[in-house]
C-alpha cells in the first residue's frame, strides 16, 4: 500500500474514533516507512483548564504514548508556535522542539502540523524521527494539511461530546457531579479497594430543616441556602475527593485512602463549617442552619459486581444518614461496617 492510501486509511480511522482515548490510541500508529520508528506528540493549548477538567470529569485515558499534553500557552513551549500557519518540516534543535518532545535528546528530524480552527491555533501533532525524515514529511503539503485538518475537527468533535457527556453529570443548581457522576465514581473506588484492599468513605449529607426554609421564605431562599452550604463543604474537604448534589438537599461526598475512623474530623470540620454563622437567605433574612451526615467505608469483600457493590455503598451511607436524622438531625451516624472500623467512634452528636 502507497504513502498516500496509508494516511486516508489513518486520517479515516481518527475521524472514526468514538473517545478521546481512542483517538489518541490511532494517532500514536502514523504511517511509517519501514524501519522507521517514530517518535510522536500531540500537544493542546488549555489555558483555562478547561479540557484537562473535561477529560477527568468522564473518565477518558489517553494513549500515554499520543498524549494529549495540556499546556497553558503553546508559545511558551515552542516559540515557533507563534508564526505555524501550516506544515512544518526541517531538522529538530532542543532548544526548540525539547518542551514539544520531551525526554528523548536523540532526534534529528521534525514534522509540526498545526491543528486550527477558526484560524486559531489550539494544538500542534508532531512527528519525529532520530535519522531520516518521518516519512509523513515526504507527502505533498496539501496532504500534510489534510490530516491536521482531520485532527483538529475530530478533537472539536470529541471535546463537544465530552462537553454534553460532562453537562449530564453536572447539577445546574451547585455546579457539583450528579449522582450518575457519583455512582461511577464509587464504582471505580470499589474496583480499587478489591484490588488493592484501599480503604475509602463515602459520605452522604442532608441538609437539616430545608423544607422550612422553602415553606417560609420560598424556593430561591432554599436554592440560596443550599449554594452556601456547598461553599462550606467544599471548603473542607480536599481537591483530590469527589463531591455530587445526590438531589433535592442530599449530597454526597467520596473520601479516597480514608478510612471510617479518619473521615470523622472531615465530618465534624463540615458540620462545623455549615454552623458557623447564619446563611443569608435574603437580603437582611439569615438562618442558622446545620447539617446530618451518614458514613460508610468500602469493603474489599463487598458482594455482587462493582455496580451493585457501589450502589449497596451508597446506600449504606444513606441507611446511616437515616439514623443521624432520626436522632433529630446536627449529628453523624456510622453505617454497621463503618462502626466497627471506627472503634472508639460513636454514633452521637460531635462536640458543639
């Protein structure tokens, strides 16, 4: 098969990839001459963060080996970024290709295909090789140009979906994951724990008395209540754990590498937080407010598969949050596991 039915078949099978991940795993294999062994990068601005969050958020892995790398300016990677309107050829110097390419000081030659759009430069692919040129570089420019474009739309196209994806495990109302976001994510930590015996905790909070707040100062107060107590929580708990509106005033909160013992002072810090001064409800309307929270810890010997192990979690968390509400609320309660893996710990009101 020629050069050129090589690359249509390649550029065909990006524009098919149905994941970022997949994508990033077709885009490591460019054609090639024979005992060629080239050296590939895909490299993404993102300045805002915002693709890195989006890839996170639906749990997409990209092939280590394509990338993407995320960087906050392509120009301050690779000057020359600033004037690549088109394909590039020619030889690579470290001193301004190494950040594109890095740990490998042993090439010789380069390809930069610049991925636009809307004439602005938002990625660059390159194609390196450590003798003779990648034989991408012998294609005819237009060629070259076809494939950045075929990138560039596909990368657009995942992003959007990965947007929409992403829409679906956000709550409108906090901005926090939704349950669905929730419940992969307990799936996941679930898959750890049987692997690897790591303990986590998931917590699930109820906001005490809501449902007077709404009754008497109506539905914007309570809107209003809930988006300050979000504030609070997420002021106490750490960028690594995993937070979601579960619904109406539920949420939940999933503490990795913590057992039930060490997820009480993150418990009582929240409850602490939610107390500290009244939440305005209204101009000149505020309320002191406070929070119930249920705890439970996976378990390495959690029956079923990973989804209804995960789904009995949560709702372990939640028979342990019925408890504390059944004492009449402002406390914590521990699910039957969590207890016993917290000796020492009770069940009753945390200090005031």
């Amino acid at each position: 098969m020629v050069l050129q039915e090589r690359v249509l078949e390649w550029a065909h099978e990006m524009l098919a990839a149905p994941s970022l991940g997949a994508f990033a795993g077709v885009a490591v294999h460019v054609p090639a001459a024979p005992g060629e062994d080239p050296v590939v990068s895909l490299v993404l601005a993102d300045p805002s963060h915002e693709l890195r969050q989006l890839m996170l958020g639906i749990g997409e892995a990209a092939a280590p080996a394509a990338g993407p790398v995320f960087v906050d300016s392509l120009v301050g990677v690779a000057p020359q970024c600033a004037a690549l309107h088109a394909p590039w050829c020619g030889e690579y110097r470290a001193a301004d290709h190494a950040l594109l390419l890095p740990g490998d000081p042993g090439l010789r030659q380069l390809v930069m295909l610049p991925l636009q759009r809307e004439s602005q430069l938002i990625g660059v692919f390159c194609v390196a090789s450590h003798a003779a040129r990648p034989a991408l570089a012998t294609l005819e420019p237009s060629w070259m140009a076809h494939v950045a474009a075929v990138m560039a739309a596909t990368l657009e196209r995942l992003f959007d979906r990965a947007r929409l994806l992403r829409a679906g495990m956000t709550d409108p109302l906090t901005g926090w994951n939704s349950r669905r976001f929730m419940q992969a994510r307990l799936r996941e930590e679930v898959a750890r724990s049987r692997r690897f015996g790591a303990a986590a905790t998931c917590l699930v909070i109820d906001v005490d008395r809501l449902q007077r707040v709404n009754e008497r100062f109506g539905q914007p107060a309570g809107d209003r209540a809930l988006r300050e107590i979000v504030s609070r929580i997420e002021s106490q708990v750490r960028a690594s754990d995993s937070t979601a509106h579960l619904g109406s005033d539920q949420f939940a909160v999933l503490l990795p590498a913590t057992s039930a013992a060490l997820a009480v002072p993150v418990v009582e810090r929240i409850q602490s937080a939610v107390r500290a001064s009244p939440i305005e409800l209204a101009p000149g309307v505020a309320q002191a407010m406070s929070v119930s929270i249920g705890i439970a810890s996976s378990s390495a010997d959690a029956a079923g598969d990973g989804k209804a192990a995960a789904d009995q979690w949560l709702a372990e968390a939640e028979g342990a949050l019925h408890r504390a509400k059944l004492r009449g609320g402002d406390c914590y309660a521990f699910s039957s596991a969590a207890a016993t893996s917290a000796p020492g710990r009770s069940a009753h009101p945390p200090p005031q």
